[in-house]
C-alpha cells in the first residue's frame, strides 16, 4: 500500500495518537519504530479496545499496549510468499521489514488479493502428447487431466489470473478441441483466451512463431502441466527492472545417490561419501521473454524454448535466472501426477 507511512508512530504516542494512525490507513493496525525506523513492535485498533476495557485512558502510551513479537515479511520477499503466511497464520496485515529491522511497508490481505491487472500476454503450451502418461492421455490431453477437482491447465490458467493476467494464448495440438470447448474464448472466466494450433508438432518454442503480431512488450511462456503457485507478478517486475531480454525461472533440485561413493585414483582410495546428495539448478518450465527474441525462432519448424535461449545468448543478449519460492509441480510422470492430487487440495484449496 502507498500510504503505509501513515501507520508510522514513536512508542510514546498517545492511544489517541495510535488510533488516529490506525484509521489514516484503514488496515487497523499501527507500526511503531524507534528513531532508526526500527520496528517495535505493533498496536492494532484490538489491543487499544482491550486496553480501554482494561482501564486504560487515551493518554496512555503506545509501548504499554504493543505487541513486541508481530509477524513480519522479508524485504524482497514474494508477493504469493506473504499471501501464504498472512493465510497459514490467519492474519490480515504484515508488516515488511529490511535486514537491519526497519519498517519498509505494510501489506494486508485483501490488498494482496487485489491483484493489479497486467497487460502482458502469457503463452500457455497446451499440445503436447504426454508421452509419459500415456495410460491417461490417451483420450484426453495431458493439459486436460484433472488434478483435484479441476484440469492442470484450468488451475495454470486461474493462478495467473489471479494475479493480474488477463490476456492467453494456448498452443494446442493433440486433442485440442476438448481444450477449445472447455475453454471457449475465456469471457465466461473474465478473461480473452486465444488459440495457436499447431498443425504439425512445433515443440515448446516453435509457437511462438504463430503469434499474430509482435506482442508490444516481454510475454510470460509457461509449460501446460507445470502446476505452481508462484508469483510470477514479481517475476515479470524483477525482469523488466533487470533490463534482460529473457528470464528463465530455476529451482533448486536434489538426488540423493542410494550408495557409498569411492574416489579412487592410482595408488587406491582416496575419498569415501556415504549416499552422497548432489544438487542442481533446474529449468522450472516458466519463462519470460521480451518481443525483439521472437525474430530467431524458426517457422513451421519444431523449435524448443532452451534452443531459443542459446540463439539469445549467441546473439548476446541478456538472459538471466529468477529463484522460484512456491510450491512447484512438473507433472511428467504418474507419480508427479498422483502426489499433485494429493497435495492439491492443500495447496490450491
């Protein structure tokens, strides 16, 4: 919120002080920092009502009703992080503080929910065969099964827009008409949903040369069986604010090796880890990428998205890697597939 200054106060502001800042924001709560900026602690418009049942009068101080131990956010952090925790804690307002403690802003929860409408488009790629699943994407693709109570790319489609995004293109392929007439051209979901058909499989990146026109500035291409419930708001900030032509989105990944590893040079043995784990940076399926790329991406040829990265840097271009924070899903094999629909109603409602 712009105005979160307003709920600023000195620890020996008044009640009368603290409630007149507690309504100048309407977020029902107060900050009070010391002469740094430091973060003391909060009073919301409860702990002054208690305070007064309590007999307490309006000239008391704020310090004598603060809560020393509020929650807090992260400068930097996401904005679906702190949607999470205000709703796993069951809070409405969230102070934001930076490393040294100061107050920095003040997020609530309806304010969150409030997403901003964006005007960039989001690439969907919908076509695939789902060649891994193929006991279950026989007659229906893989895009179309239901994980939870409603299809992977309806679940995609709605994290999106429910963070602004109002403007789709699904590449479709196999089966595409059971995604069409789901679909629809989106306006019963508020939203203007588009098609690329593919007539010939075109890989991940090759749609993208069936884009009518050039988009006016950087497009979101996601995978269409890549459940997530990342912020990809702040994705999109963070490229344009990094000046990148691309950005891919990257998780962390672990396998653990199930036995003992011997290093072993000449003269016999010279190192032993027991089930090591190895890490790795892994490509999360979630790119954005800005219109002056889509020109190195083929016609009516298969073409695939980290091909079309080693184009951009070839061509030195800037293409950079964002951390992801949220819950990920790569539904690829049935077990992805049967533990998505048992953590989905966790993680979606």
């Amino acid at each position: 919120m712009d105005d979160w200054r307003k709920a600023l106060i000195p620890p020996d502001a008044d009640l009368r002080e603290t409630l007149r800042a507690i309504d100048g924001t309407g977020t029902g709560i107060s900050l009070v920092v010391d002469g740094d900026g430091r973060l003391l602690g909060t009073v919301s418009d409860g702990d002054v009502r208690r305070a007064l049942i309590a007999g307490a009068d309006l000239h008391a101080q704020a310090h004598t009703v603060l809560n020393r131990n509020p929650r807090v956010a992260r400068q930097g952090q996401s904005r679906t992080a702190m949607l999470e925790m205000l709703r796993d804690q069951g809070l409405h307002q969230l102070p934001i503080v930076d490393e040294a403690g100061r107050a920095v802003g003040l997020v609530t929860l309806d304010g969150l929910l409030r997403a901003p409408e964006r005007p960039h488009e989001v690439v969907i790629m919908a076509g695939g065969l789902g060649q891994r699943l193929s006991e279950l994407t026989r007659d229906t693709p893989k895009p179309m099964l239901k994980v939870g109570s409603r299809p992977i790319l309806e679940t995609i489609i709605l994290n999106y827009a429910g963070q602004g995004f109002r403007r789709f293109w699904l590449s479709v392929n196999y089966k595409a008409e059971q995604i069409e007439d789901h679909f629809g051209d989106g306006s019963h979901m508020g939203l203007d949903i588009r098609y690329l058909r593919e007539t010939t499989r075109l890989g991940t990146g090759g749609a993208l040369s069936l884009l009518p026109q050039m988009p006016t500035g950087p497009i979101v291409v996601s995978n269409g069986d890549v459940l997530s419930k990342e912020d990809y708001g702040a994705v999109l900030d963070a490229h344009l604010a990094a000046d990148a032509q691309a950005t891919v989105l990257v998780r962390d990944y672990e396998i653990q090796v199930p036995f003992g590893v011997v290093s072993a040079g000449a003269d016999g043995v010279t190192a032993l880890q027991e089930k090591p784990t190895q890490r790795f940076l892994i490509n999360a399926g979630v790119y954005i990428i800005a219109p002056e790329a889509l020109s190195l991406v083929p016609r009516d040829t298969f073409f695939d998205l980290p091909t079309l990265l080693e184009r951009m840097l070839e061509a030195g271009m800037k293409v950079r890697t964002h951390r992801a924070e949220a819950y990920w899903m790569d539904i690829g094999r049935l077990p992805d597939f049967e533990r998505a629909n048992a953590e989905f109603k966790a993680v979606f409602g």
